[in-house]
C-alpha cells in the first residue's frame, strides 16, 4: 500500500531547480535511503514528503491518515535543540492527546523508553544528554508521531558505528510494524545493509529508484564507491 506518492515532482527555491520530475512511492514496510551530493535537494525533498515546502509543480499523495501519522527528525535536531524537560516528558510530547493522558499512551510512551534504550535515563534532563543519547530520545518522540511514516534528516551524523549500528536496527522494527521509513544519509555503505530501496538524487534535478541489489550495480554506486577509495 503506497502511503506517500511523489507524482512528477519538481522542487526548487525561486527560479532555482534542485529536484525535478520525481515519481516514486513510499510503501508499507519500506525503509528507502536517500543519497546523493551535497545541493541535490535530499532536505527539500523530506520537507515537501511532511508538507513543509511546496512543490513548483507535480504533487505528493497521501494514504488515507496518513499526512498526519508522519514523524519527522530534522538535520542536526540533537544538537540544536534544548528541551527544557525529562526524557519522559520530551518522548511523551510525541503523543496526541488531549488533557488527560490515557493508559494507552501511558503504555506507548513506555514502549518506546524500552525499545529505544532510555527507559533508564527517563527522569535525566534532556539537556543533560549526550548526542547519542538525543538522539535516540528524539527518535523514540518520532516514532510516537509516527503512526504511518517516519522520515529522518541525516539521524547517523555526529553518531559513533556502535549507535548507528543500533539505530538501523531500530528503523528495521519500525518497518516491521508497518510502517514507511525515509531517511537521508550520507553513511551510504552502512545503511545499504539495513534499507530495502534507495533513492539516488543528482545536481541538476535527476533522481533515481532502485532496490538495493539494483543500486549496488549502479554506476552511482561505482562512483561513490570510487570517491571513498580515492578519498
């Protein structure tokens, strides 16, 4: 079931083109990797898929529910923001509720502490925390939001192989559950091991689909590959 649906999508700023003709679709289970060289469009691109930057032509569909069943992590979201609170109070922001908390958000706000790794740290300051664990509080507060899709922003940047490590695996169990991951990410060879699709932005507005087994025979993949051994 497709839950979100580029349909020849052009993104830009101004008179500035960096995304063009784009069609893909974003489905159930999924966990798609977008790459590509700095200035190709991969932020804009996650903010038009939440409805944050209006496309200069084409359109993005949703399932029904789901445009606001999106959790979305930002670039750099870890280091910039200061949360005035707890752990518990930051991962329980993430879910909808009215005055009174019920005992099954009381319980999905527990899952989420579990799964994610904080449940120890829960009454620590957020400010407190190191980058990794941010993340993984901010993530948790995604995943909470995120009853259909969850899109992130470059979440391995600034993190060490062992938490980045942990972090695909958390995005392999929120596929699982039956949800759609779209993420950006430089760390091309690591997450290769963890997505099921890649989508490969180029300057100039070009974007290419493809299963993994598909992209490791690319030429985008030689290129990259190519880059890393001269580099």
């Amino acid at each position: 079931m497709a839950l979100i649906k580029a349909e020849n999508l052009t993104l830009g700023y101004g008179q500035k083109t960096v995304v063009e003709g784009l069609s893909f679709s974003l489905e159930a289970g999924q966990r798609i990797l977008v790459c590509g060289e700095n200035g190709s469009g991969k932020s804009t691109l996650v903010h038009a898929l939440c409805g944050m930057h209006t496309p200069m032509a084409g359109t993005v569909v949703y399932g029904e529910g789901v445009k606001d069943g999106i959790g979305f992590l930002p670039q750099k979201a870890a280091q910039t923001l200061s949360f005035p609170s707890t752990v518990y109070e930051c991962v329980a922001s993430g879910v909808r509720r009215g005055f009174w908390m019920k005992k099954a958000d009381r319980e999905r706000i527990q899952t989420a502490l579990e799964h994610f790794g904080i449940l120890p740290i829960a009454k620590e300051r957020f400010s407190d925390l190191s980058g990794g664990q941010r993340q993984r509080v901010l993530l948790a507060r995604a995943f909470l939001c995120a009853q259909h899709v969850l899109v992130l922003d470059e979440p391995v940047t600034g993190l060490d192989p062992i938490i980045t490590h942990e972090l695909y695996h958390h995005l392999c169990h929120v596929s699982d559950g039956g949800r759609g991951v779209l993420f950006v990410s430089h760390d091309v060879s690591g997450a290769l091991e963890f997505c099921t699709h890649v989508l490969h932005l180029c300057r100039g507005g070009k974007a290419h689909f493809y299963t993994v087994d598909e992209y490791r025979e690319s030429a985008h993949f030689c290129d990259l590959c190519q880059e890393v051994h001269h580099a």
